[in-house]
C-alpha cells in the first residue's frame, strides 16, 4: 500500500485506550470526552474492563467516540494474565468471549470485528515466547500509564522480538488512563482518515495508515526503493530499526554519540532492499518518541511496493 502521508484525507488524533467509571477509572464517560476533547483530540475508544461503554451514551463534543474493551484471557510464561486491547466493539455479553488462552480470546474478538492488539507487554513481563505465541494486529509500543506508574511503558524491544520471527505487526501508542493520577494524553495515534467517522477511523487503524507518538510529529515520509525521506518536528535523532537476530537492531541513527546537542528535521536514508522489515523511530529532546509502523522494500518489484502490514 502507499505510504499514510501519501493518501488522501486528514491526520486525526488518537486515544486507544481509555477507561472510565464502567469499570476501574475515576472520570465518567462524559468527562473523559471533555478531557480529551479540550486536549484536541479528535476521537477516543472507550476500552473499559470486560465491558462496552457504547459511544451513544455521551455527547462527542465534536469528537468520535468508538466502543471498545479491555480483555484478560490466558497464562504467560510467568502466570499472569495477558491483557488484550479489542478496539471497535459494539457489545460484549458477559462470559461471551473465551478467555482460556489468549489466543482464544484473540480470535473471538476479531469474529466480533475487533482490531485486538496485545496491551502494555512490558508492564506485563511478557517475554517473546509469550509474543510469539500470539497471532493478533499488534502490541501497544507505548503506554503512559505503565511508564508514569513505573517506567515500564516502552515496548519498542517488545515489538521488535515478534517483528524478528517475520511476523508485521502494528504498533500503537496509547493512554491507558485511569485518572488515579494525570495518565492522559501522553500516547497517541495520528490516523490518516478520509472521514471523521468510527468506520472510516477503523478501517485506516486495520490498513496500518498511522503513525504514534508521545510528541513528536512525522511531517511527511517518502519511500523508494533506493532512499527514504523523512521531515519531521524538531528532534534530537532519526533512527531506522531493522530487527534481526545477529545483525544488530539499529541500522541508522543521525545522531553519532546521543545524547546529541543539534536538532534534525529530515533524514534521508538508503532503506533495505531485501524485504526485510524496518521501522523509523525518533526521538526528541526530551525523550519522547513517534513511531512508524513496519515497511518492507523488495527491490526485485518493477515498482517497490511499501508494505505497512
């Protein structure tokens, strides 16, 4: 598929994971679309645990309000629960959902038309047997909750060990708010949308036509199979991931010896042609990251395609 900033439509922003007093978090669901809607965001997936809170129960002010859930299902190899992200549900009846495994759970999700990512994996332990054990439409890279409550936020590691068994991935950055303590708007998603609609929002989701981030924006992406162009906000480094086992993760970086006292605003960079997967990452001055998802370049192709899934 064409690169995200290369289709038509307009960039909306993002909250994947929210929760309200139907379940564990201390604002309503109304006051969670004020919060978010005087942050600027343009739609927010209520995800409360083993529950639906349905989108027509709260005014939008202007926003998109999607339905959505948090699951629990399964061991890993430490014993406790995986925790799954269903983004796009419109009901969900008590015991409906089989939780022995969470692959189980996975894929009764998806038969309801869930995109099913696995959620805050780090702050889980789970390790990449457990990942790998897991076919789904992605893990959550980032999650402020996790990192405010106990550094344990940033799964980009996470991400990468599915991504080197050739497996594609999406990789969102998300909230998990609770409002025990100020844990929103610190991970979003900019969805490339040609309508500001829950389909039109989820469909983009699926394609994998978004980037995320804590701060930093990704102003345009360019890819050929012999460069690739990236401009972006001000930051102190522009990297390309390349996860493989035995060659090293990171196959470029602007900055030599980080933390780098310049400010970049563009990379362009000779992608790898073999198919292999890759990912751009950069990050700011004060740490915060944005994130692509995964593209591949075979440059036997007469036209390079950029595979985002």
């Amino acid at each position: 598929m064409d690169s995200p900033w290369h289709l038509p439509g307009e960039w909306l922003k993002g909250a994947l994971h929210v929760h309200t007093t139907n379940s564990d978090g201390r604002l309503t669901p109304q006051e969670v679309i004020d919060t978010y809607a005087a942050c600027g965001y343009d739609f927010v997936v209520f995800s409360d645990h083993g529950k639906v809170t349905q989108p027509s129960s709260v005014d939008g002010k202007g926003l998109v309000a999607i339905g959505g859930a948090e699951i629990g299902a399964g061991k890993s190899v430490l014993g406790s629960n995986y925790h799954l992200l269903a983004v796009g549900l419109d009901d969900l009846a008590e015991g409906e959902i089989d939780t022995t495994t969470a692959q189980r759970a996975v894929d009764g999700l998806r038969a309801k038309g869930a995109l099913v990512f696995v959620a805050h994996p780090y702050w889980s332990l789970l390790d990449e047997v457990d990942l790998r054990a897991v076919e789904c439409d992605g893990v959550e890279v980032f999650n402020a909750g996790c990192e405010y409550e106990t550094q344990h936020g940033d799964s980009g590691q996470h991400w990468d060990w599915v991504t080197a068994t050739g497996k594609r991935p999406l990789g969102v950055a998300v909230d998990d708010s609770h409002w025990g303590f100020w844990d929103g708007a610190g991970g979003w998603v900019m969805v490339r949308s040609e309508e500001r609609s829950a389909g039109a929002i989820l469909a983009a989701l699926k394609a994998g036509s978004f980037y995320s981030s804590t701060g930093p924006t990704i102003e345009e992406l360019d890819v050929a199979a012999d460069r690739l162009y990236l401009r972006c906000s001000e930051v102190a480094g522009i990297r390309m991931l390349r996860p493989g086992p035995g060659m090293g993760w990171t196959n470029h970086w602007t900055c030599e010896r980080p933390p780098c006292p310049t400010v970049v605003t563009e990379a362009e960079i000779a992608p790898p042609g073999d198919g292999a997967a890759f990912r751009m990452e950069i990050i700011d001055g004060a740490g915060r990251k944005a994130w692509t998802n995964l593209m591949s370049i075979d440059s036997a192709e007469a036209q390079p395609t950029v595979i985002v899934r």
